[in-house]
C-alpha cells in the first residue's frame, strides 16, 4: 500500500464514505485535532509512568480512533434512506465515558483536594499531560462546533469533555507520584 495518493495535491481530501472536501473544513481540523491528542498520548504513554496509566492510555487512544472514525465520517453517507447503517463505523460508549469517571475517581482518592488553580509545570511527564489536555480542548471545541453544522453520535463529543478532566486528574496524580511540586496559581493583587 502507498502512503502517497496523490488525490489530495489540489487541496482536498475524501471523507469516510468518498465524499471530497477541502483540507481546511472544520470536520478534518476536528478529526486532525484528535490525531494530534492521540499523538500527545502516545508521548505520556512512552513516559516512566505505571503500566496501570499505560495500558489505559492504550486504551484511550484506541477510542480515539473511534471519535476520530465518526468525525471523518459524511454524515450523508454513513446511513441509509431506512436509517440503518451504511458504513461500519464503531461507537463511543456510555461505558467508555464511564471508565474515565471511574478512573478520575479512583486517582482523587489520593490527591490533596484541590484549593487553587494549578500551574502546568512541575516535570516533564506532567507538563506533556497538560499540553494533551490542551489540545483535548481544541479537539472538543472543533467538535463541538462541527456538532452544530452536522451533529454526530453526541457520546463522542461527551467523551472529549472528560478526557480533558481525566487528562487534568492524571497530570495531578502524576506531580504527586513523581513527588513534582504543584505550584498553586494565586492571583497577584495590584498594586
């Protein structure tokens, strides 16, 4: 299989389904974007961190794709006229999104509640955490206003939310595994 198509030397690219677009639509900076967050993942993952936090950026990652696959999907042609499903494309899950929950949980349980706002800092592997967490965000905001030209599944848009908040949660209970200080943002008093 080649890598270079050449299809898209004019400035467009094909959708799941074939449809054409042009490489600046909002839908292929959405899906774009979360190419990037996945890339940022892969960096944490390759980190000196547990393997617990490794498999499940694996496993992140592999839901990624997922969100990845709606998004690059046309939404004209990924059902039929009777509403069923032309293309085979996988689902974000309820469960999924429950994972994320569960896991911000079970890291809260042994993080000093949070007072102040944190400054992203602190060691390498916690500074990479805040950069994904960042560009979740972007991904959401690209995908939350796709949604609103041509809504998909919402469990995907659901799923960027907390991932952001879990990516939060992981850079915290990184600084305190890696005992990096947490630098409290403290808003300067003019004077």
């Amino acid at each position: 299989m080649k890598i270079y198509t050449k299809t898209g030397d004019k400035g467009t690219t094909a959708l799941f389904g074939g449809t054409r677009v042009p490489k600046h639509h909002i839908r292929i900076d959405s899906y774009g974007t979360v190419d990037e967050l996945n890339s940022h993942l892969g960096l944490i993952r390759d980190q000196d961190i547990d393997n617990h936090y490794k498999e499940l950026l694996i496993a992140i990652q592999d839901r990624l794709f997922t969100v990845g696959a709606i998004l690059a999907t046309d939404p004209d042609k990924a059902t039929l006229k009777n509403g069923k499903e032309r293309l085979n494309i996988p689902k974000i899950s309820e469960g999924d999104i429950e994972r994320l929950e569960h896991e911000m949980d079970r890291m809260n349980e042994s993080l000093p509640e949070m007072t102040h706002f944190v400054l992203p800092g602190g060691h390498q592997t916690v500074s990479f955490c805040h950069i994904a967490r960042c560009v979740c965000r972007r991904a959401e905001r690209l995908a939350s206003a796709l949604n609103d030209l041509e809504p998909f599944q919402p469990e995907s848009l659901k799923y960027l939310n907390r991932l952001s908040d879990y990516l939060f949660v992981l850079a915290r209970k990184l600084s305190y595994d890696l005992k990096a200080e947490e630098v409290k943002w403290i808003p300067q008093k003019e004077s």
